[in-house]
C-alpha cells in the first residue's frame, strides 16, 4: 500500500515528465552535452542533466517511505520475539538487539 501511494502522482494518466521543459531547454541541453555521442543522437549526459531535477522531486517521497517500512518492520519484529519467546523473558532484549 505503501509503494502505490508513493509516486501516485507520477502514475496518472495526464502526467508528463517534459511539461516543464520548453524545447529551447531541450535543444540547449543536447548541445551542452554533446561531447563525443553519434551525430543525430543526443548524448545520454542531455537525458541525466535533464532528469536530474525530477528525480530530485521523487527522492524525500522516498526516504519517507523507506522510513516509514523500517518503523513498521521493527514494530512487527519486536512483537514477533516477544510472542516467539514469551516463555524465556530474560532472552528477549538479546533476541531484539
């Protein structure tokens, strides 16, 4: 459930990740990082320069989310050794840490 909420937004059907980029932005991007790619084909630096502030969007949705599974997986391991070991209490924080 976690992961479908993550980029809810990014998944809908009108979402389109060039929609802030005119084509001046674009064309400026494949001549700045022309270096040595196959004439007629943009270099792959264009695509990374161009992509780099959408990732930037999509990374502390993220971490929230790595976050928020770490809580609940330490949740839930805690209270799977204190049922598992429920008759040896002294063992518990061992088993824990």
């Amino acid at each position: 459930m976690m992961f479908n909420e993550l980029y809810e937004e990014f998944v809908k059907n009108d979402f389109k990740a060039t929609k802030d980029y005119s084509d001046k932005e674009i064309e400026k991007a494949i001549v700045l990082h022309q270096g040595d790619s196959i004439p007629g084909f943009p270099s792959i630096d264009s695509f990374l320069y161009l992509i780099q502030p959408q990732l930037e969007h999509l990374k502390d949705p993220a971490f929230d989310t790595l976050a928020n599974i770490f809580s609940y997986l330490d949740t839930l391991s805690q209270k799977l050794v204190e049922k598992i070991f429920a008759r040896f209490p002294s063992v518990i924080d061992e088993v824990q840490e």
